[in-house]
C-alpha cells in the first residue's frame, strides 16, 4: 500500500498532530479499497470496480424486465403475453421456491468471471456480485427476512477453502440489513459434479442431500428466505434447497443467483 505523502514533502512540514491524522486517514481508505474497490476508481492493469476490465464489463449480458417471475429466464416477447407474468413450464410444473432473479445471463460473457471467482479464489467479485443482485433481486430482497447461501459438503468446503454462495450471500445481507443464515441449511452427503448432467440427473444427485438441523429450524419458522447461488441451470440444486427450508417452516423461499442460462425450463417428460 503506497502512503501519500504529499507534494514538496509537506507532509513532513506539518505538525505531529496532523501527520498521525493523515497517515491514519490513508490507510484508512486503503483498507478500505482493499476491502471493497469504489466502482468508480480504476484499478491496476486498466480494472475498473471490484475485478473488471472496461472490455469485462462491456461482455455481461445483465437481466432486466420482463423475466419470467417463476424461474428468472428472459422473455423474448412482452411478459404480458404470459399469464402471471411466468413461462409455461412454471405455470404447469411450479417449482418450490416461489421467485427466482438472475442478475446475467451465463455465457461467454460471464462465465470466465464467475469460474475465476469459484476455482482462482478471486475474492474481490464476491461483493461486486452481491451489487448486481442487490439490483436484479430488488423485489424479492423487499420482502426477504433472511439470507441463506446454498451450502456446500466439508469435504468439497476444505478443497475449495470458502463457499462462494456464502462470500456473496454475506455482503448482500448485510448491505440489505436482513439476517445472514449460513447454517441453516446443511449438504449431507457428497454428490458428483453436477456439471455434465442432465435435468433428470440433476434432480437424482441432490435429492435428500440438503436438510436443516433441528436446532436451527427455529430461525427459519414462518420467514421469507432469499437463497442465494451463483448459477442457475435447471434449477434442481436450488429446488431441493428450498423443499428443505419449506419442511423445516419457512414460510416461503425465493431465489437469487448471479448468473441463469439463457432458456427457460422445459417442460418434464
């Protein structure tokens, strides 16, 4: 960190008072820049923000109305062409969390930001994503009561050394004032990637995986969650987290992820 010490060695020049004030002035805005980048700062390497470069930012494909309110896919036609504002399969087939947002589509745009930020511990995007939802999910997080992150097994925890649900499930709450549960919700059982997999597949691998101790279901009683993930494909991970947090009492569970795929759910076979 490079302390300031001002033009002509003024710094220098002034008083014992007033060079303890501006030391401790600039380290106090380096912490804090270390700890969260202003936006608006340009960073090392032509950055901009938390993590992106100008090019970064101009490939995101970010989501804005309409979306279907069930499951967060983009319309490509009106949403009031949709009766209640949802895609057919979610009319047909609701799923267990009752609303889903996605602050960007997954593509070629944003997948590099999210698989350096979960497989190259690249931290400074935890709380730049935690923005973007706290834009994309403004609706649900006004009626939210707590945040709860979509856990992952010890075992895959003490190989990747954090839970990147939980690093922006953390910030979001916070900014939001809501309640951070990161313990309300366990994985049981270590599944395979579900990478690869198909919906079926996916659906088999999580079921019974996620549950919550009886001693936490307390704090989940008769509340509104926000779960939170990094992205959303069919939807079968944040499906039977939800079931959990519905069994345990809550009274209702939406979702919010960084990143969706661009279509909407098909309908089941």
């Amino acid at each position: 960190m490079r302390i300031d010490m001002g033009a002509e060695g003024d710094f220098w020049k002034a008083g014992p008072g007033a060079r303890v004030q501006s030391f401790a002035r600039t380290m106090g805005r380096g912490l804090a820049d270390l700890i969260l980048p202003p936006p608006e700062s340009p960073g090392p390497a032509g950055r901009i923000g938390a993590a992106l470069t100008s090019l970064e930012w101009s490939r995101i494909t970010f989501l804005d109305d309409p979306v279907c309110d069930g499951c967060g896919a983009p319309f490509t036609v009106d949403s009031g062409d949709f009766a209640e504002g949802r895609c057919a399969p979610c009319l047909a087939h609701p799923l267990a969390f009752g609303r889903a947002r996605a602050a960007c589509l997954y593509d070629d745009g944003s997948r590099p930001l999210i698989l350096r930020f979960k497989h190259a511990d690249d931290q400074p995007l935890a709380p730049l994503f935690a923005r973007w939802l706290s834009r994309a999910a403004r609706p649900l997080l006004d009626q939210a009561d707590a945040v709860v992150p979509v856990p992952l097994h010890p075992s895959r925890l003490l190989a990747r050394r954090f839970n990147q649900a939980a690093e922006i499930a953390r910030p979001l709450a916070r900014t939001e004032r809501l309640d951070y549960l990161p313990d309300s919700l366990v994985r049981r059982a270590a599944t395979a990637s579900q990478g690869g997999l198909g919906a079926r597949g996916r659906k088999l691998n999580v079921k019974g995986v996620f549950s919550v101790p009886e001693e936490r279901r307390g704090r989940l009683r008769g509340r509104r969650i926000l779960l939170v993930d990094d992205v959303l494909t069919t939807g079968a991970t944040a499906e039977a987290c939800a079931r959990a947090l519905l069994d345990a009492g809550a009274r209702a569970v939406d979702l919010a992820v960084v990143a969706r795929v661009q279509t909407a759910r098909t309908m089941p076979t």
